[in-house]
C-alpha cells in the first residue's frame, strides 16, 4: 500500500471535503477519489458517506483514521532512526504553542539551539491550549507548550511552571493601582473575554461561577494580541496568563493583578508531548532544551509589583 494513499485519506478526514483536500495537496480531486476507491477495495468496505457539504467517516473509516496517522507516525519515526544511525537530523519539528508563550519561552530557545543541524526545520503552529493537546494527542504535532493544560489520556505534561491568570487593564484603570482584584469588582465593568478554544476561558468560567458572579462580556476575542488591544485601548479589562503580557508590563503600557482565586491563581504553562510514542532526536534535543528554560520561566509575579 502507497502511503500517499493513507496521506490523501486523512486529508479527506481533516477536511471533510475530497474538493478541500485536493486543493490543500495540490492534486486533483479524481486523483484522491482513486486513491480512496483503492483503499476501499483494499479493505472491503466504504471509509465514507457523502452528503450535501461534503463526507464524513464511516466507522470503519474512523478505525482506518486512527491507524493510518499511527502508521505515518511510525514510518517517521523509522527515517528519524536511520538518520540517527548516518548521524543525521531531518525533517521538521512540529510545535503547538500557547500565543503568549511564543516569544519569550519558544524563540528564546530556539535561539539558543546554535548546534541545531541545518537540515531541521521548526513549524510552529499557534493555537489555544485546548486544540494544542488535541493536536499532540491526534500526532500532528510532536510537542505543546500549552496553558493551564487538562490531563488527556495520550498526553503527558513533562514540565510545568506555576504562571497564574491575571486581570489586564489600562494604566488609566480605577483599579490599575491595585496588585490584587477580587472578581467581585469587576462587575458591571467591560470585559474582553478570550473565547472557549483557550484555556484562560474556561478558568475565568470556574472562578465566576465558584463565587456565583457574572461579567459583562462586551466583546469575545481569538487571540491574544487582540484581547491585549482591547485593554490598552481602555475599551475595557480582560484576562490572559501573567507571560502573556510580560512586555507590556515591563513597558507600562498595560497593568496587571492577580485574583485570590484558585482556578486563576493556581494555573500554570505545560511542555507537552504524546505519552506513548517517541519523537525524533531533534524534537527530543528541542524538549530537553525547553525543559531547562523552564526554570527561569516560572517567575511570574514579580513583575506585578513593579507594574
């Protein structure tokens, strides 16, 4: 069996779509239906269904989906360890990263990785803290940094640093003078609030309804530098991880402080990776790395002060 044919097909699963997947690969849709005509022979029964948007996974396309990316999976791992034994190093190294955390924590490290061997390349995909575990979980991306992350029964947290979610607002604030903000005074106040694919979400969600409170959401945001622009324009406060907004904080354009409350106070940044299967010696050398900066990554609340 052709492993484009199981590269076609997940394509196919990932976009729901024979007519996306063709103009993402680059081939043409009569090519992937052949491919997908062959492993539905192969296998003696139909891995999709069509319907008006497009087609999804039958079941035994769904057991086939599970199989194929573990056997893709393996197959890199197998030209990982043949380089290793020419002492080589290829490929690219795929890192899910927490918005916040992508300057200060992964470029930082990066930079410090002088002997990387030239042949690697970095794909560094941003994306909240929920969809980086899946994306590890799912083996498309060998490593997370990822925020406050939930346990998952394929992935391990390797190394964590305490890093608590704090109230950003505009210097200009009523509370901007204040280190520590009860939830309570925030009511009635504007908030931009991150939307549900990022951790920080669910933690204010926790914390509000642990004390019975409710905010005014004025605006529900998708990133970071966003929700960022929202306070420092005075539009309103809103919530992110203390790293996020190390900078600003350094700069006096922002202000931040923290909340007595455990889910927000008690959160932390995750080094993820899949619980059951290795990476490729360059993923390991960039994980090793990132591990030890993780030390001098977890001191968080300083800057509190001197904001």
């Amino acid at each position: 069996m052709q492993t484009s044919a199981l590269r076609y097909f997940l394509e196919v699963a990932a976009q729901g779509s024979i007519r996306k997947a063709a103009e993402r690969l680059h081939v043409a849709a009569s090519a992937i239906s052949r491919q997908i005509a062959i492993l539905e022979r192969e296998f003696g029964g139909s891995l999709l269904t069509r319907h008006p948007l497009g087609v999804r996974l039958t079941p035994a396309g769904e057991i086939l989906e599970r199989q194929a990316r573990a056997t893709l999976k393996d197959l890199e791992q197998v030209k990982s360890d043949i380089d290793n034994l020419q002492e080589q190093h290829r490929g690219a190294i795929r890192i899910a990263c927490s918005e916040g955390a992508v300057a200060d924590l992964l470029f930082a490290t990066l930079a410090d990785l002088t002997q990387r061997p030239p042949a690697v390349a970095y794909d560094v995909i941003v994306m909240g803290s929920r969809k980086a575990l899946e994306a590890v979980a799912r083996e498309q991306c060998d490593i997370a940094v990822a925020f406050s992350p939930r346990p998952h029964p394929d992935v391990e947290v390797i190394r964590s640093a305490a890093h608590p979610t704090c109230v950003v607002l505009h210097p200009g604030h009523v509370l901007a003078k204040q280190a520590h903000i009860e939830l309570g005074q925030l009511v009635g106040s504007p908030v931009g609030m991150l939307d549900e694919s990022f951790a920080v979400r669910d933690l204010v969600d926790r914390a509000l309804a642990s004390e019975g409170l409710r905010l005014q959401t004025a605006v529900t945001i998708n990133t970071i530098e966003a929700a960022k622009a929202y306070a420092r324009n005075g539009l309103g406060v809103t919530f992110m991880p203390l790293y996020a907004v190390r900078r600003e904080l350094a700069t006096g354009i922002l202000k931040a402080a923290l909340v007595s409350n455990p889910p927000l106070s008690t959160s932390t940044v995750g080094l993820c990776v899949h619980r059951a299967r290795s990476v490729p010696q360059a993923a390991q050398d960039l994980v090793g790395a990132l591990s030890t900066r993780f030390d001098a990554y977890a001191q968080p609340t300083a800057q509190i002060g001197r904001s």
